[in-house]
C-alpha cells in the first residue's frame, strides 16, 4: 500500500516542465489552394496565404481583386470551390468564437429601427444564445465598446442619424464586443471622415498591442504602409505577401494593379460565359 | 347608418353572430402586425404576395380531394391545409427560380405570383363543374367574406394567430439580427436560412388564417400597412413591434365590425382600408417621422433663423452707430435694416411682426424699430455666436475671411450651447475680447443698390 501510493505520486500525473502557450501554437489565418466561382467565374485562383499573430495586415488590390470575397470565404458566407482556410488551425465553424467580422458599412440599411446600442449588442448575441434577450451586463459591454471607438455619448441615437465613420464605428463597436482573437474588416476606412480614420487607427494598433491580429481590406495606397505592418497584395491571386515594408516595392504594385486584362482574367471570363 | 346600440353590441362583442368575426379578424391583425413587421424589415414584402396568390390552387384541388373523398369538401382545415401546401410550393418554385438562373428576385415573384393564380383560377373553374358537389362560396377566398364563420374556424384561427404571435416576439433578437445584417448573423453560425424558413412560416401561417376573412388579394396589405405605419412613430424595433400589432389589431376589430354592421362592405376591404387610415393618419401625422411635423419643425427653424437673422442685422447697424467703443440700443432707420440682408419689404414686415410678437422690439416712431431689453441681449448672443464660428471657420477650416460669413450663417443657428462653450474656451485661449468679439471682415451697414 505504502509502495503503491509512492509510485502513483512519483510517475503520475506527469510533471509539466514546459508552460503551456497561451494560444495554440497554429497562426490565425491559414489558407491552402483556395479557389473561389461566383457562377463558375473565378473570382480567386489558388490562393496560399499564412498571416502570422499579432500583425496589422493590409489586403490591397484593385476594384475587383476579391478582396471581399477573400473574407466571406474565410467565413464560410460563401462556398469555396476548393481549397481550405483555417483559423488558428481550426474549419472556420469550429473557430467562430475567436473571429470578429466587421462587414462593408454598405452592406446593410442605415435607415433600420434601432439605435447605436442595440447594433453593438448584437456582438453579443452569439454569447447569449437562442431566446436569451440582451442583459445588463451585456448592455455595459457595449457601452464600453462604444466609448472605446469614442462615440458612448450616441449610444441612443438612431443609427440613422449618425455620420459614415459613426456607423463604422459603430461596427467596429460590435466587434469589440466579440472579444475575438482575429479581426476581420471590409473596407473599414472607406468614405470616412478624418477623426474616424484616426480613431480607427488607434483601435488597430491597441488590438494589435493585445496581440490580435487584423485582416484589413483597405484601398489607400498612401497609408498601407504608415498603417500596416504586414501587406497581402492581392488580384485574384496573392501577389505578393509579406511585411509591409518589403512587400510594398513598384513592382509587386505593377503586378497587382497594372495590365489591366491579363491571361488570368481573360480566362475567368470564358470560363465565365462558358454556359451561356 | 345602424343605430348607435347596433355599433356599441358589436363593437363589444355582444352580438353572437359577429363576435366570432370581429375577434378572430383582431386576432388575426395582431399575429400580421407582428410577422408582417419582420417581413418589412427583411424587404420580402413582395414574396409575402407572391406566397398568398400561390395559395389559390391548393384550395381548388383540396376541395376536389375532399369532394372525391365523399365530403361536402366545404371544411375549413382541409382547404387551408391545401392553401398552405401550394403556397410553399410557390415559395419553393420562387426559390429554385432564384437559385438555378439568374433572373432577379422580383422577376421570380411575379413569376410566381401570377402563374399560381392563374392555376387558382382555372383549378376553381374546372372544380364547379364537379357532378354533385357545390363549390359555391369557393371564390371567397380571393376577395374574403367573414360570415360563415363558425366556431371551430374561430378555434383555428385563434390558436393559428397566437402561436405566430408568441414564436415572432420569441424569436425577436434572432430575427432583428437576420433583418439588419445577415452576413454578420451567418459569420457569426446563426442558422440564417433556418431563420429565413421560419419567418416565411410564419407569413404562410398568417397568410392562410387570413385567407376566409381577408381574402388572399388583400392579406398582403393586412401584413404590410401595420408596420409601415408603426414605422413613422418610432425609430425602435419593440415599439415598433407593438405599435404595428396595435394597428393591426385595431384594423381588424373595427373594419370586421363595421362590415358586420353594413353588411354590403366586404370585411377583408373595410379591414384594409382602416388599416390604410391608420397609416395615413400615421404617415401626416406621427411626431418622429411624419410628414407634418416635419414641416413644422422645419418652419420653426427657419422663423428662427429669419429672427437671428435680424436680431444680428440691428445689432451690427448698432455697433456702426456707436460712437465709442460700447454698442447701445437706440433706435434704428429701417432703411438701414432692409439694406443687410436681401429681404424684400414684404418679407422684412413679416418678420418684424413676429418679432414684435416675442417681445423682441418696442414701439417706435414710423420709419425706425427699436430693440426692447431681451431683444437687444438675444441681439448680442446671436451676433456673438455668429462671430465665434467665424473666428472658428477662419482659424481652423482655412476658409478666407471673405467668405465664411455665409458658412457662418448656415451652422450658427444650431450651434448648441456645448459647442458654443468649446469654441469659447478655444478663443479664450488666444485672448480674443468677449463678450462679442469684432466682426472678422469688414460690415457692409449702407443700403445695397437694388438689383
């Protein structure tokens, strides 16, 4: 008995000599040969992509480069028709409570019966569950969500009341409330006014700070490099991707921009009309 | 008109013919107040009418089931079972439409909307022929008739409308989040198809029970008009929720009962067109969004803006009258006032009236005015606002002196009084004189040439 018990302490349980890291060790965005169609017309062709932890990453290309597209796949909001993304070494479905998506501020109707508040709780929705109404304690969160984008005193305007970067801030708002590790964001810098692109700024890098990281769809090209640390240059494929500094050279931007209809495109269009 | 006991029996329900009616049409209103409310807000108002018209050939072929069954094929369950069937066949048919080709939505709602009631039509012609069976009565479900009700039809009914009811206020949080922004509601795993599915359950629900009393033409405004007038007297969803169950309500209760007591008005129309009158009432009407208030609110600024106007005209003619450096309140030509701004003398009158009528001027002799005590203090605020944000314009916007007394004169009058204190504290800081600062460019105080 006396034997039994000294063994049992000195082989089980196992000594834990490493500390376990605090996130597993997978990068937060993964993507392997992912390819996706919109009516068999390729938008996005065999796209290899790995974003390392912690970085403020700029996606850039032209009107039409499937950026959007590139982040609804990563969501499952579309079908991939090949191919795999992977968050934090996870299927999207399986990741969800670690990723925040803040979509294009046009995508919804501004003119909708709620005020700024109620958009903010529905970043928690998701933590509350089926019936579940918004409680006290959520609603607290997202006044704190609100005052870290620095707009808690129009928690109860109507939200069509509020200017563009108030909207997008708002949105942003929702996705603090996600409380996620991986962030992505269409277009938030889109038709918004100078304090909002500040503010929105300083929101990255105080995420980044914490050591999320952010997927940014973004079409200045006279920030990328101010804003960003790490750049994905994207036209239907990924041009180049890589730290900002390195990646952002006149001739990944010739690639990514110039020759408008090059052979990829032309053959996304055949395919395109090949069942018409 | 029916004697007014007539109105106060049905209208409280006394009346057992028509009590049955009038509750199962309030009962009705509120379920399609509120499944109509979401059915908005998602902007699906049109499938909504395509689902009722797709509902006709399902009570025609139902009927003939019945009849072949050896039933009078009169009975009310299996009708609106066959309407519900051929009604998500519509939907299903609208669907495979959308998903298999490229027509946009509204083509394959019309689509649908109007081959189905064909089919309806043609089925129920094709069904009075059936030897032995009466389908007389069958028609009333396109434009709805409420007297052959019977109770176990109010049971139905009832039940139908209270379970939508409770399931679309259960589902509230869900379905605000799929009507504002459904790819935020997939990213985030809520099954936004499923929700989708339930939400057009519910309209096919209410649709159905509304069919005997409203008639599949017109169940469409009966889901529709109740939010969109709820709409103009909020700006928020459980408000508005209850608002639109209200008006709905309130429709069919009092169109049911004006048609039990005028028996020559069809149900289904009076209900609707109460409804319309509510909406009507709502849209000129209703403080947050109506049309009349929003006028008024709009002449109420601009009176004020014509009377800030003023007040800072007589008090920049006064600043040049002083002779040293204080600015006093004497009388004033008018000849110098009509020179400041391009009022024309009828319009000047008009606003020296209803300044007079606030107590901003004092009796003067004929050709001048006269700013009373108050007048002469608003004088100097308003001239004072005028200048901050002139000061404010030139010194942060870069806009050239030249020009910022008009941007002046647009934003000054909705300067708030927190904004008034931040620009204060800015001019403060770079020691410019208060109370009312100089003018930043030069006043032109002698009478403009006429054009």
């Amino acid at each position: 008995m006396h034997t039994e018990s000294l063994n049992t302490q000195s082989s089980f349980p196992p000594k834990n000599t490493e500390p376990r890291p605090e996130h597993p060790p997978e990068v937060p965005l993964a993507i392997h040969d992912l390819t996706v169609a919109y009516h068999r017309k390729p938008v996005l062709w065999d796209i290899e992509l790995n974003i390392p932890e912690g970085k403020l990453v700029g996606i850039v290309g032209p009107n039409g480069a499937g950026k959007s597209t590139l982040l609804k796949a990563c969501l499952d909001l579309i079908p991939k028709t090949s191919g795999w993304a992977h968050i934090y070494g996870k299927p999207y479905r399986k990741a969800r409570h670690r990723v925040a998506y803040v979509p294009q501020r046009e995508s919804v109707d501004w003119d909708f019966p709620v005020s700024a508040l109620d958009v903010v709780a529905m970043g928690a929705y998701r933590r509350l569950g089926w019936f579940r109404r918004v409680n006290k304690a959520e609603t607290e969160r997202a006044r704190n969500a609100l005052d870290q984008v620095g707009i808690a005193h129009l928690a109860d305007r109507q939200i069509s009341q509020l200017s563009g970067g108030q909207q997008q801030r708002v949105f942003l708002a929702r996705a603090l409330m996600q409380d996620a590790d991986l962030y992505l964001m269409d277009e938030p810098f889109a038709a918004v006014d100078a304090a909002t692109e500040q503010a929105i700024v300083k929101l990255l890098r105080t995420l980044s700070a914490q050591g999320k990281t952010c997927l940014v769809v973004h079409h200045d090209l006279a920030t990328v490099t101010t804003y960003f640390d790490w750049l994905v240059l994207l036209n239907m494929r990924v041009v180049a991707s890589g730290p900002a500094e390195e990646t952002f050279t006149r001739e990944n931007l010739q690639k990514t921009y110039g020759g408008k209809l090059n052979l990829l495109e032309k053959a996304a269009e055949a395919l395109g009309h090949s069942i018409d | 008109m029916p004697p007014w006991s007539d109105i106060l029996e049905v209208l409280t329900l006394q009346t057992y013919n028509t009590r049955l009616v009038v509750l199962s049409t309030s009962l009705l209103g509120i379920a399609a107040g509120l499944v109509g409310a979401f059915l908005l807000l998602r902007k699906r108002s049109l499938m909504g009418d395509a689902l009722s018209h797709a509902t006709l050939p399902g009570v025609a072929i139902a009927f003939a089931v019945m009849v072949s069954l050896g039933g009078t094929g009169k009975s009310l369950p299996g009708l609106l079972l066959g309407a519900t069937i051929s009604g998500v066949a519509g939907i299903v048919t609208m669907l495979l439409i959308r998903n298999t080709t490229r027509l946009r939505d509204d083509v394959a709602m019309g689509f649908v909307l109007s081959v189905f009631f064909g089919i309806g039509v043609a089925s129920l012609q094709m069904v009075q022929n059936i030897p032995g069976a009466s389908a007389a009565g069958l028609e009333s479900f396109i434009y709805g008739k409420t007297a052959s009700m019977v109770h176990s039809d109010f049971i139905l009914i009832a039940v139908v409308a209270g379970v939508a009811s409770l399931v679309s206020l259960a589902l509230t949080k869900e379905f605000l989040l799929l009507c504002f922004d459904d790819g935020f509601a997939a990213s985030q795993g809520w099954p936004t198809l499923m929700l989708d599915m339930a939400l057009l359950g519910l309209v096919t629900a209410v649709t159905v029970i509304g069919l005997q009393a409203v008639g599949l033409i017109l169940v469409i405004a009966f889901l529709i008009t109740p939010p969109t007038a709820a709409r103009f007297w909020t700006n928020n969803l459980v408000p508005m929720l209850f608002l639109s169950a209200g008006i709905g309500g309130i429709s069919g209760w009092l169109g049911a009962s004006i048609s039990a007591l005028t028996p020559q008005l069809p149900a289904g129309a009076v209900i609707v067109l109460v409804a319309a009158a509510l909406f009507l009432i709502s849209m000129l009407f209703a403080p947050a969004r109506g049309v009349i208030p929003r006028l008024v609110r709009q002449g109420r600024l601009r009176r004020k803006v014509d009377r800030q106007h003023l007040l800072r005209a007589a008090y920049e003619i006064l600043e040049s009258m002083a002779s040293d450096d204080e600015t006093r309140n004497i009388p004033l030509p008018m000849d110098a006032l009509q020179g400041m701004r391009t009022w024309t003398p009828h319009q000047l009158g008009k606003i020296l009236r209803v300044a007079r009528r606030e107590d901003h001027l004092e009796p003067a002799v004929p050709g001048m005015i006269r700013l009373s005590e108050p007048g002469f203090g608003e004088a100097a605020r308003v001239t004072r606002n005028h200048r901050l944000w002139e000061s404010y314009l030139i010194n942060y916007a870069d806009i050239a002196p030249s020009h910022v007394d008009r941007d002046a004169d647009m934003v000054e009058h909705i300067l708030g009084a927190d904004l008034v204190s931040e620009l204060e504290a800015d001019l403060d800081s770079r020691d410019i004189v208060l109370p009312v600062p100089p003018s930043p460019h030069p006043i032109q105080t002698e009478p403009r040439a006429e054009a």
